[in-house]
C-alpha cells in the first residue's frame, strides 16, 4: 500500500488495538466478521468502488455500511468498518486487503489474551515447513476445483486438537480464501504479524488532562527507546494526577505524577 491507503490502514490498526485492549470485547469474534465483510467486498467490486469513492463524503459512506452491514455484525466490528469508510484510500483493493491484514491481527490478539501467541507463531512457522516439504498437501489445499468444505476438513483433520484454534482459523482462512496469494507466501505473512504482535509492549498512560499528539508521539518515541520494542499507549485522564504522568509497562510503574512526589515527600518527612 501507498500513499493514502497506508495511513489510513496505520489509522485502522491503532483502532483495532484499542478496541481488543478492552476484556469487554470478543477478538475472535471480531476476526471472524471482519472476514466475512472482507469476502463480502472482494465479491462486490461495485460496493467496494462506493465505500473507496474519494468525491464521496467519508460520514455519507460511513452512513451506507451502518445501514448495510450493522445490524449483521456486532457493536466494535460496526464501529470499526464505519471507520474504514470514513478513510481515504488510493484504490478500492487496498480496503479489501486492509480488512483482511486486521482480520488476522484479530485472531492473533485473540491468541495473545490466551496466553498462546508464542505457540501460534511457531505453529505458523512449522506448518508452513510443512506444507513446503509436501508436494501432496499444497497440492490438496491449493486445488482450484476442491470445495471450501473439503480444505476446511482436512485442515481440521491435521490441525483440529494439535494446534491452537487461531492457528487452525488463520490457516484455514488463507487456503480456502487466498485473494490471489500463493500458500507459501501467505503463511509467511502470517508468521510476521504474528512476530510483530509478539513484540508489541503496551504502556498504560494516566495524565491530569488528554494529551497532545506531540506529546503522545515524544512519549512512545521515549519509550520504545527504553524498551527496546514497538510500544502501543493505552491513555486514561485522572484528574488526582496533579501533573505530570504515571506510565506502567507490565508489572513495572515509571512514577512521573507530582502527585506521587508529593506524597513520596510527605513520606519522607514522617520518616
């Protein structure tokens, strides 16, 4: 992607992962009807060519999916196709293949709240191994004139109890639906968003009042530099924060509140 479609699938992602931050929110499921849109547009060029229009106004085309697609997903998946809508993209393809990428992220992050995203990276990695040294099995799962049902089958005969459930949606997913993606290349990209998601490190902000983009930038910029790793900032405003702010990374608390001086010099003088 270019230009445009770039910037607003970057947009997408950072709106996919505030929305999966959330324990309210069911990320498979979220995987599951993301994709369902996805196969619903690369069938409907016209709808696609619509919703991508750059003479039409975002809000209007925002409008169109709640009354075409809203009532049929859930709240977060509405929320997050009106988005897409409302970007700008550089051609009607590139908002196919954005739904998809955040598809996939979905079901990883859905791994990753299970405590099994390491495994599905590996599994991603070994089965693609797999499928590179079996002339037979990319043949199966590469057919043309097999059905949908017949490559979901088999996936589930050699995934179905000895890979985690992301891994058998996330392949199943690419062979019975590949966009034009040979196998091989396919699973090597879900290998990467699979690291990528790996590496990512979220920070919980508290600040007195919201902050700037420039400070939200300068921020994660220090703190990527500190951790060595992609950070993602999950902001709250707390007015007892009196100034400054208050970052926790995991279990570690990087105390910069003058609330938290404060009472750490109180604590001093009763000492």
């Amino acid at each position: 992607m270019n230009g445009a479609s770039r910037e607003a699938l970057a947009a997408a992602r950072e709106r996919l992962d505030a929305l999966t931050d959330s324990t309210s929110v069911d990320a498979a499921q979220l995987a599951d009807e993301l994709a369902a849109v996805t196969a619903l547009l690369d069938r409907e060029a016209g709808l696609r060519r619509v919703l991508t229009d750059p003479a039409q106004p975002g809000e209007a085309k925002a409008q169109l999916v709640q009354r075409l697609i809203g009532g049929q997903v859930s709240g977060p998946t509405a929320d997050l196709l009106s988005g897409l809508a409302r970007s700008r993209w550089s051609q009607p393809r590139d908002l196919v293949d954005a739904l998809e990428e955040l598809a996939d992220i979905a079901d990883l992050t859905a791994a990753e709240k299970t405590g099994t995203l390491d495994d599905v990276e590996d599994e991603l990695f070994r089965f693609g191994r797999i499928v590179s040294s079996s002339t037979e099995l990319r043949a199966a799962l590469t057919d043309r004139a097999a059905g949908t049902s017949a490559k979901t089958e088999l996936l589930h005969r050699l995934l179905g109890g000895r890979a985690k459930p992301a891994t058998e949606r996330l392949v199943t997913r690419l062979a019975t639906a590949p966009r034009g993606r040979s196998l091989e290349a396919g699973l090597e990209s879900l290998s990467k968003l699979a690291a990528e998601r790996r590496n990512r490190v979220v920070a919980v902000v508290t600040s007195a009042v919201p902050l700037s983009d420039g400070q939200k930038q300068r921020l994660g910029a220090a703190l990527t530099k500190l951790y060595g790793r992609r950070m993602h900032l999950n902001l709250d405003v707390d007015p007892e924060v009196v100034g400054g702010i208050r970052v926790q990374v995991g279990d570690e608390v990087i105390n910069g509140s003058l609330a938290d001086r404060l009472e750490e010099a109180a604590r001093r003088m009763a000492s």
